[in-house]
C-alpha cells in the first residue's frame, strides 16, 4: 500500500445555500468517520462562505474505496444545485520535515 495522503476539498456555495450545503456535508461525516483508512475528515469554513473538508487517509487505495463508498455517492447527489462549480479538490502527500508531530498532517 502507498503512503497516507491528504485531500482538501473546497466548496463554494451557490448564494443564500451556504447553511444547506453545511448541512448535507455534516450529514455524511459520521459515515465517513468509519470508514476504513479515515483518519481524518473534518469540516472547516473559510472566508467567502467557502467549506472545505480536510481529510487523511491511510492509503491511496483506502482513499480509492472512499470515493465509490456510499456516503460520497449521498453527497453527490445531495448537493447538486448547492454549488457553484464542482468542488475544488486537491490529493497531495506529505514530506514530513522538522518536529515529526508537526511537520504533517
């Protein structure tokens, strides 16, 4: 298996659906949660009502199975008209440096 992996996922909100498309995305975090190879999916907000889901996952491939999983597939089609674009999504690894606890994720 490869190296765990990082994902943000950034959500800009059609005008006056930020609180909607918040909730939906609450709404599938528990199931994401135990999912297998999860190790992080948390909900932020930022400037602009954007929402981006942080995430880890222990492998490419658990990532993988995350993306055909269930919840996503709820997610998909629980936020058609809430968005602007497709989310603005970005898979990265990490290259620890410094003290190992805070030189990642």
């Amino acid at each position: 298996m490869s190296r765990e992996v990082v994902v943000t996922a950034v959500f800009h909100p059609v005008p006056g659906k930020r609180d909607e498309l918040e909730t939906v995305l609450k709404s599938v975090i528990p199931d994401v949660h135990e999912e297998q190879g999860c190790l992080l999916y948390a909900l932020h907000e930022a400037p602009g009502e954007t929402l981006v889901l942080i995430e880890r996952w222990e492998s490419r491939e658990l990532l993988a199975a995350h993306q055909r999983a269930d919840a996503v597939a709820r997610l998909n089609a629980e936020v058609v008209g809430l968005l602007q674009s497709a989310p603005d999504v970005v898979t990265m690894s990490a290259l620890p440096c410094g003290d190992e606890a805070k030189g990642r994720l």
